[in-house]
C-alpha cells in the first residue's frame, strides 16, 4: 500500500487509481446528499400545502360531518383537524378564465397547514368578509388579477346539480362574485390549482347543507403517528370512508422523487465502475511486475488460492483507502454547504443538502462491494502457468 515499486508506471497508475476511487466516493456522496436536500425542500412544500392526515368519502363528493366523525377524532395524537370543501370550478376575470379548484376552509385550517406563511401579497382568507379569496401566483397571472381590486370582481362558476345534458348555458351555472384579497406562492401545479376561500361561501356556491363537507384534513402531534393513527381512524369511520397519508395524497410525486434519487445513484455508481477499471489495471500490473516474487512463493509451497488472496487483499485496501479519504472530504463539505451555503443557485438560495448516515452507508457498501468484486477480477490473472 505504501511502498513504491521499482516500476515508476506502475506508481502513476496506482495513484490514478486511488484518486478514482476518492474522486467517485466524493462524487457519489455528494450527489446523494443534494438529492436528499432537495427532495426534503421540495416537500416543504408539500408540508405546508397538505395535511398529515386526509380523510374523505369513498362513494360521492360530499358527506355529512356528524356526531360519530367528531367522535372518531377525539384522539390525543390529533393536534387539530379542519373540515374543507373543494370543488372544480371556472374562474373568469374581465375578459380571461381559468378552471381550478375552489377550496372552502374554516377557521381552524391554520392550525392543520401554515399556508398562510405563502401568501406574499395581501393576507390570507378573511373569515369574517365572506366573499374573500386568496388565488395562488399561478392563476394570478393567467387572469391578470391582484389583490385588492375592488373595480373588478373575480367571478366564480359551477354547474347546478342535475341529469341530463346542459340545455341553456345562461342557467346550468351558479356563480358568485369574490374579492380577491391575497396571493401565495408555492410549486406551479399547486398556484394554479387552488383558489382557497371561506367554507360558508363554498357552501353557498354549491347549495351545500350544514355540515356537508368534502374533507377533513388533521394535524398530528408527531408525524411518526402517521400510519397508526390512519388505521385507527379507517377502523372507526368504517368502508364508507377513507382515510390518506401525506405520501398517499401525492403517491406519484414521491415515486417521481425516489425514481430521480434511484436514477442519480445509478449514473454515479456507472461512473464508480468505470473508476474501479483503474484499481483492475493497477492490480494486474503489480501481478506483471511481482511476477518473480510470485513464482518463489508458489514453489516455496503457497498455492494458487493464496497468492490471488494476496492481490484481493492489496486492491481491497486501495480502494478502502480511497474510499475513507473520499468521506473525509465530501462529508465536511456537505455539513459547511448545509451551514454557509458555499454553492449558491440562486443569490438567495444555496443549493440544499442535507447529512444522512443512509447516505454514507449506501457510499461504503456501494464502493466496498464493487472494490472487492474489482480486486477478484484482476487477482483472477494469476494462473498456475504464470507462477510456474
């Protein structure tokens, strides 16, 4: 490992191997750790606009919030819950519309997601003012509208309940005039989806009874209760109800999350391969230029198995040295990046990393493996006609 060899070639080679070997580990670690950053930011997203828990009927839009439901949420692990109607809808602002979802709240949402820490113009939904709404970046900009614009109402359509098919337009839609109040800003599917507004308004657009509600989204204590919570309340409520996590409410989100991660770990591990090339030709060089020491080893009585355990061992260590210094690199990088922000994207926001030891023992067993694997393939030169 630390003693040089007559052969200067065979030094340079080894050197550029141990180097592939660091510059991989510090490549791989490093990767992973911005996708573990970045998914965590992308889903701070998620965590303001969704609810930990999401509860909503199997059959129909709608349901009645009774006595049984209120009691099925007495739970100490419940920090809160809001009831919520969301409906499709067509927006139409002077001469341009939008179709999004209307989504009513009450006053205890804030308690179940902080959105209103995305509204970066005006104020979140007046609960008191009852044709107040808040239109997220998104829609704001399709429709030219501000907030505060009171020459101007931001108008609201659904179809009325019914069979058949529409036969005047003029009476098939009930609408509303609204006032928009507030802007927020979070993904772009999400500030053109949702024009969040107050529940007795929703329920007045959609000729809802009292208590008729679409969801209710809960707030827990700890989100480590997740799951057992869910089936608590399934258990409760009962088949005519169901009951979603986070995760389930934006399955596909978090697969298109995990998909990339898996994708870059892919790439990187290709490029580790590629790398490990080098520990193959350096090892087999060593067998070339040792050929004569091997020789005297095999006819002083070493067999075959033992000699090739020799070099197994010798690439083994050379790649666990590259991988130690590799870590001892990438991982004070990764804590200073995630503390002073070195690498900007942008001049107010660095690129987000963060620190998982998954992340370094995926990178140990990844370049462990392969180095081992690398090691056999070279050792495997030795043959009893070369020693012989």
């Amino acid at each position: 490992m630390i003693s040089k060899s007559s052969n200067n070639a065979i030094n340079i080679i080894t050197l550029i191997a141990t180097l592939g070997v660091i510059v991989s580990t510090i490549a791989l670690f490093v990767v992973l750790s911005v996708f573990s950053g970045l998914k965590n930011f992308s889903l701070s997203f998620i965590r303001i606009a969704d609810p930990d828990l999401k509860v909503s009927a199997v059959k129909g839009k709608s349901f009645l919030f009774n006595d049984a439901i209120e009691k099925a949420l007495v739970n100490e692990k419940i920090a809160n819950y809001s009831k919520v109607i969301e409906e499709r809808a067509f927006f139409n602002y002077r001469d341009k519309s939008h179709i999004a979802v209307i989504k009513g709240v009450d006053s205890n949402y804030l308690f179940v997601n902080r959105i209103d820490t995305a509204v970066y113009f005006g104020e979140w939904v007046n609960y008191t003012a009852k044709h107040t709404v808040v239109v997220g970046s998104g829609i704001s900009n399709i429709l030219s509208v501000g907030a505060y614009d009171f020459l101007d109402p931001l108008k609201i359509f659904v179809p009325k309940p019914g069979k058949g098919y529409i036969t005047n337009p003029k009476t098939a839609f009930k609408s509303l005039k609204t006032q928009p109040i507030g802007i927020y800003k979070l993904t772009d599917d999400l500030d053109k989806k949702y024009v969040f507004a107050n529940l007795s308004l929703t329920e007045d657009l959609l000729d809802y009874k009292p208590n008729q509600i679409t969801g209710i989204e809960i707030k827990l204590s700890d989100d480590d209760y997740s799951k057992e919570v869910q089936n608590q309340l399934q258990t409760k409520l009962g088949d005519q109800y169901r009951v979603q996590t986070r995760e389930q409410l934006n399955s596909v989100f978090y697969k298109m999350l995990n998909t990339e991660n898996l994708a870059s770990y892919l790439v990187f591990t290709l490029i580790l391969i590629i790398a490990l090339f080098n520990v193959i030709g350096a090892i087999v060089m060593m067998i070339i230029d040792k050929r004569n020491n091997l020789k005297t080893l095999f006819h002083l009585g070493a067999d075959i198995r033992e000699i090739r355990k020799i070099f197994v061992l010798q690439g083994f260590l050379l790649t666990l040295f590259g991988l130690v210094i590799g870590l001892l690199i990438a991982i004070p990088f990764v804590l200073l990046q995630k503390k002073y922000g070195l690498i900007m994207i942008t001049k107010n926001l660095a690129y987000p990393v963060e620190f998982h030891f998954t992340n370094v023992l995926v990178v140990v067993l990844t370049i462990v493996i392969l180095g081992y694997l690398a090691a056999k393939i070279a050792s495997a030169r030795i043959s009893k006609k070369l020693v012989e």
